[in-house]
C-alpha cells in the first residue's frame, strides 16, 4: 500500500511528500466510509521510510523500518476525507544511531496542520548484516 503521490523536496535530515488519496473513496485505510485523521501517521510513517531509502546508503539495501513509538501526537481534526486540497506531510530526522532514528513529522493541508507528532523507528538489524 503505497499513499504517497510523489516527493515534494528532500535533503539529509527532511523531507516534504504530497498524497492525495485522503478523498478517495476506494482509500485502503477508510472504516466505514470516513478516513480517521489518525491514519496520518500512516501516511508520516510512509514518508519516514521513503526518506530513509533516499538519505540512506544506497550501495546495500534498504534497512527495514517498524514504528517502535509514538509521542506527542496532536490531532487536530477528526478526519482527513473531508479536507480539500493536496496532504503535505514532512518528516525530520533528529537523532538516529545504527538501530533507531527519531522523526518528528507533520501534515498540512494549506496552512491547515492536521496531525503532529515524534516517531521512533526501529531499524532492522538482520538487513544490516546482509
């Protein structure tokens, strides 16, 4: 499952991606019809991990990812099918060693912040001896 429309800008420590899936009817994470604005971490994870392939050493592959942590979280609307326009979502990196990276991530619509919040990402160590 791939939300994500495209990479906006990206550097070492950031990066800015659009999704315009949150209308879609046929939205893999929609419940009875509504697209609960806490999936936007779904789509903040999505982009953590696109940064981490990008940002990362690409001569090997890529080190699995798995959410290990959540803190912070500020939801400020109860859902995202119902906002008009593009969904900015950026990630930070702000601390990271060879088994976990920190991000603190955001998404926008306009000016309109929808969801925030710190993430821990646990990287898998078996992918980094392969």
């Amino acid at each position: 499952m791939c939300l994500l429309d495209g990479v906006v800008q990206w550097d070492a420590s950031r990066i800015v991606c659009v999704s315009r899936n949150h209308r879609a009817a046929d939205n893999p994470l929609r419940s009875e019809g509504r697209l609960p604005a806490v999936c936007g971490v779904e789509y903040a994870a999505q982009a953590m991990a696109v940064h981490g392939g990008l940002a990362g050493n690409l001569v090997r592959k890529p080190r699995a990812g798995y959410l290990a942590s959540l803190r912070d979280v500020d939801c400020r609307r109860d859902r995202l099918d119902d906002l008009d326009g593009d969904l900015v979502v950026e990630a930070e990196r702000l601390a990271g060693d060879g088994a976990h990276v920190i991000y603190r991530f955001r998404l926008r619509v306009g000016d309109v912040e929808v969801l925030s919040g710190q993430a821990l990402v646990a990287l898998d160590s078996e992918a980094a001896t392969a």
